[in-house]
C-alpha cells in the first residue's frame, strides 16, 4: 500500500526551500516574539501586515535559521532563543 502523505523530513527540507525562496526575495525581515499574544491579536497583526503588502510567517527556529543560512544571512540562532527576540 502507497502512502501519499509526506515524511516530516520532506515537509521540513520544503519548508526551508521555501523559507529561503522568501528570504531571497525580500525586501525586509523583521522578527518579532508573538508569544501572549491572542489568537484575535497575531490575526489582526497579520491583517495589518498584509494590508501594507507584506507577509507574517511562524516558523520553527530551526528551520529559519537553515534557511538565513542557505540566503547568507549573519544570525545568532542564541538570539532566537532569548526573551528579548
């Protein structure tokens, strides 16, 4: 029997491919820290983000920093793990 579903090794590698395709084409990156945020509050962010032409991705900090890695980007991956990030 064939299975159709993805492994989560491929939906990680297509995820960074594709957080690195974004990475490339923008023109700022900006990182935040949503934790306490409401589920009411992140969507009217996102909204408000979208409306000005841009984009809110959630991503794990690993694969972000796999793909800043791939884009040549400089990161302190202990940054995203702080409470400041």
């Amino acid at each position: 029997m064939l299975s159709t579903t993805k492994k989560p090794r491929d939906l990680k590698v297509e995820t960074v491919k594709s957080l690195t395709e974004k990475i490339n084409s923008a023109k700022v990156l900006a990182f935040c820290n949503y934790h306490g945020l409401t589920v009411n509050q992140l969507t009217a962010l996102r909204v408000k983000i979208k409306e000005a032409g841009g984009e809110l991705i959630v991503a794990k900090n690993t694969l972000l920093a796999r793909a800043l890695k791939i884009s040549n980007f400089l990161f302190d991956s202990k940054l995203a793990q702080s409470e400041q990030f």
